[in-house]
C-alpha cells in the first residue's frame, strides 16, 4: 500500500482464482477469493500505479509495502464484505484510511 495525497476514495471488488493441489490424488481445486480495491483504476494496474507514486517520493527508501492482517477468533466466519469493512476500519485507525489498496479476503484457515 503507497499512501498519496488525493488518493481516490472510489473502491471496487473482483474475485481472483487460487489453485490448490491435493499432494494425495493430483486433484485440482479452484476457489474464487474476494479482492477489493482502492484508490488505484484497477487491479491489473494496481501494482504499476501504487509504484509509480511512491517513485515520487522522494524521502521513500525502500518500496512502502505494508501487510496488514485482520483476524478473528475462530469461531468467528465473518463475511467477505465484514472483513473489508473490518479492514477499513484498521486502516482508518492507523490513520490511513486514503491510501491506494489491493487487498484480498483469505477466507477460514486451519489455524
């Protein structure tokens, strides 16, 4: 995530598809994974543009990539659009709530 100033509030979802193998049978699995957007035109072009911008800065030494994790207890199965609002909400509270985003929702893991 690259912070700017005038940032777009305008946000957009998609769904992505992520492959698993089962190592046992060879089986194949494909799941559609919630992803959300923001402040970039899209997510094809997220990456380019959230680079782009912090290439500007000048006071930038290394790529401003932050990885912000959201969980819950686990029996908590909150819906994709509770975790993008949960989300949201903790980057509000970082203070950085116009910052451009690509984020997904990574469902219910094991652990």
């Amino acid at each position: 995530m690259n912070g700017r100033k005038g940032a777009s509030s305008t946000s957009s979802r998609a769904k992505s598809r992520e492959d698993t193998v089962n190592p046992a049978t060879g089986e194949v699995t494909a799941k559609a994974i919630p992803i959300e957007t923001q402040g970039v035109a899209s997510l094809r072009t997220a990456a380019l543009e959230m680079e782009a911008v912090a290439s500007q800065c000048r006071r930038l030494r290394a790529p401003a990539d932050y990885h912000l994790v959201v969980s819950w207890h686990e029996h908590e199965h909150p819906t994709p659009e509770q975790a993008f609002a949960a989300g949201r909400h903790a980057l509000a509270a970082l203070g950085m709530s116009r910052t451009s985003i690509s984020w997904r929702f990574g469902g219910h893991p094991e652990n």
